[in-house]
C-alpha cells in the first residue's frame, strides 16, 4: 500500500493568494517590435560579414515577420461580427 501526504493547506492557500505583478509595458507590441527590429539592424550594419551577423539579421527578419502577423491578426478585418 502507498501512502499519499499532502502539504499543509496554508501552503495552497498562500501560493494561489499572491498577486501578480501586472504592469503594461509602456509601448505597444507593434511599436515594440519596430524598435527591436531597428535596432538590431543596426548593429548588425557594424559587425562584419559572419555568422554573428547572419544571426542578427534573422532575428531581424523574424522581428519583421512578428510585426506584420500582429498588424494582420489585430486588424479590422479579422473582428468578429457585432
């Protein structure tokens, strides 16, 4: 036969009571995404021809690729009907 303890009740309780710290980031996705992208662009325009630099600008095009798929699912078009 197996034995099954269970952790003090306090401990369940304590852990689903904490509160979350939920603060919106000053920018939006969008914007977010736009900075991150130009930014990364440009550091990549200063690093030579290799394989740091391929990676960068991947994550260049990733970031592009975020941007418009957000732009997409967050357009009018795509609302559900009222």
């Amino acid at each position: 036969m197996v034995e099954f303890r269970l952790e003090s009740p306090n401990h369940d309780q304590q852990a689903m009571t904490k509160k979350r710290n939920r603060t919106r980031p000053a920018l939006s996705l969008q914007e977010r995404l736009t900075k991150f992208t130009q930014d990364a662009r440009a550091a990549a325009k200063n690093l030579p021809a290799g394989a740091e630099r391929r990676a960068l600008l991947q994550k260049v095009r990733d970031g592009e690729a975020a941007a418009e798929m957000e732009r997409l699912l967050s357009s009018p078009g795509l609302q559900p009907p009222k």
